[in-house]
C-alpha cells in the first residue's frame, strides 16, 4: 500500500533537509543534463525559426524589444489576440539578453523542458524512490511528443513546465503536507499557465479529486484542517492571471482606442470562453487523440500502458492515493 512505499522511500535515504547533496542524485541530475542536451539542445543556434508559428511568435517578441509595448503584442504593427502574452515576454526576453535571434528563439523551450524534468524527477523521487525517479524523467526525456515541443519556439513546452511545477507544488501539500507555502505557489503556477494558455488552470482540477479521494478513505492522505487557508490556491490563481490581466484591462479602460477594446474583447471571450463553448478548428472527434495522437506521439510510455492499466485498477482496489 501506499503508506509502505512511503516507509520505503522515507528509510532509502538521508532526511529531506540532506537528501539533496547526495552523490546518486547528483548523478542523476547530471545524466538528465546529458539528456536534455544531446536531444533537445543540440542544433540550437543552426537554424532560423520555421514556419507556421515560429517566425510569427520571433518577430512579435522583437517588435516588443524594439517599441517597448510589452503589454500588447503585435505582429507588423497589428494586435495579436491569439494567446496571452508570458511566452512572448520569455522570447522577447531571451532576444534582449543575446541580441540574436539564432540563440534566443529557442532558449525559453529548452530551459522550459529542463525545468519539468527536474520536477518530474523530485516528485517521483519523494513518491517512489530515486530509482523510480531516473527512469520517470529518462522516459519523458526520450517521449517523441515531449522531444518535438521543447525543440520548438512554440508555447507547449513553457505552458508544461507551469502546469507540471502547478501539479507538483499542489501534491507537495496535497501528500506531503501540510505546506500552504507549496499550496499557494500550486494556484500561482496556474494562473501564470493561464496567461501563457487558456488551459493552464488545468492542474487545479486535482483539487476535487482530492477531496474525492479523502472522502472514499485513501491513503496515504495526511490529516490537517486549514480553514480559510484553503482558499490561498486561488489567491495564488488571480495573482498569476493579474500579472498581465490587470495591467492589460486598465490600459484599456483608459484608452479610447477601438482597437485595444477589440483586444480585449477578442482574447478574454472569443479566444476562451467562445472557444470552449463552440469550437471552430478542433474538429476530431473525441476519440482522436486515444487512437491517433497517444499511441505514436507517446512513444515509448505509450507501449506500457497494456502493464499500466492493470496497475491503476489495483492501486484504485486498494486505495492508494499515490497512484491515483
């Protein structure tokens, strides 16, 4: 059960103030280095951006440094309301540090994917162990779909390192808490993914399905109360939203620029709620990405899920929260 793994994991090595200096888990981190450099990395430098999206998404970012208009992006001189802006102010970014558009484009993508590697490492090294960590991250470095994002100047990989380092930060309190530093920084994580793409909020959804879990007696599922300290999520979500939310809507509200109203308009309604409700280009049916998109783009996780399966129905028959 899951409460005896934890004794496991717990008893496996030095207290989690130490466990940090350990010569295994530097060596870990160092073969994932290798990893992330040789297959995502390597090329950086070699190539102009490509299209569709990539020589759009370069040239906002560098009319951004060169207007100083960070707070509405633009491509040739017209508003871009496609998506909200924190992608293009780490691109924009990168492109001030180097001044080149060859080493910068692709550096938000790469540190983006290093980052969720490191995540993904220390929370299955806290859940299961350091064994079952390295394999975790070498099976995502190596995932066909992981590899293509973060070798790509699109938003996919940075909007995975938030929702990974959202879900990480709310486990962090959810199995290991309490800790409502962690649970703050859960909500502050979803909210910056909202304002890189609509579907950062994603990673509160585990929300209820801890409050599922309590309540059908899983374990291992620590006991504490914290009243109106629950609700610090979602201070942490409207913070990461207000970042460019705020700033955004007060410029328009005291602009008379059509132009910026349609903005608004455009990306807080069109762009989300309108997208949702009635989609106009996600035409597939709801089955295509079970039978299309997982079997290939997840290679190699996807040739595990026949010995997979079979484990999630067990941890579900023995109530374990880890798992589930």
């Amino acid at each position: 059960g899951g409460r005896a793994r934890m004794n496991e994991v717990l008893d496996e090595g030095l207290p989690p103030a130490r466990v940090e200096f350990e010569p295994a888990l530097i060596r870990h981190y160092l073969l994932l280095a290798i990893a992330a450099i040789v297959l995502v990395a390597s090329g950086m430098g070699l190539r102009d951006p490509w299209p569709a999206d990539e020589p759009r998404f370069v040239s906002l970012a560098r009319d951004m440094v060169v207007s100083g208009d960070w707070l509405f992006p633009r491509v040739g001189g017209d508003l871009y309301q496609d998506k909200p802006p924190l992608f293009f102010w780490l691109l924009a970014g990168a492109y001030s540090l180097t001044g080149s558009i060859r080493w910068s484009f692709l550096l938000p993508s790469f540190f983006a994917a290093c980052g969720t590697l490191v995540l993904v490492y220390d929370l299955v090294r806290r859940l299961a162990g350091r064994d079952a960590a390295i394999h975790a991250s070498f099976l995502l470095v190596c995932s066909v779909q992981f590899v293509l994002a973060a070798r790509a100047a699109q938003i996919d990989a940075t909007l995975c390192l938030l929702t990974t380092f959202s879900l990480y930060a709310l486990l962090r309190h959810l199995l290991f808490g309490p800790s409502w530093g962690w649970y703050f920084t859960g909500g502050l994580a979803a909210g910056l993914g909202v304002i890189t793409k609509g579907v950062g909020f994603l990673p509160l959804l585990v929300l209820p399905l801890y409050a599922l879990l309590r309540r059908q007696g899983f374990e291992p599922l620590p006991q504490f109360v914290g009243g109106k300290r629950w609700g610090l999520a979602g201070v942490g979500f409207l913070i990461g939203v207000g970042v460019w939310l705020v700033p955004m809507l007060v410029a328009v509200a005291s602009s008379d620029d059509p132009a910026l109203r349609a903005y608004r308009d455009e990306i807080l309604f069109q762009q989300t709620v309108d997208r949702y409700a009635s989609s106009w280009h996600h035409i597939k049916p709801w089955y295509y990405f079970l039978v299309e998109v997982i079997p290939p783009l997840w290679l190699p996780l996807s040739l595990l899920i026949p010995w997979l399966v079979p484990r999630w129905f067990h941890a579900l028959r023995a109530r374990d929260a880890f798992v589930w």
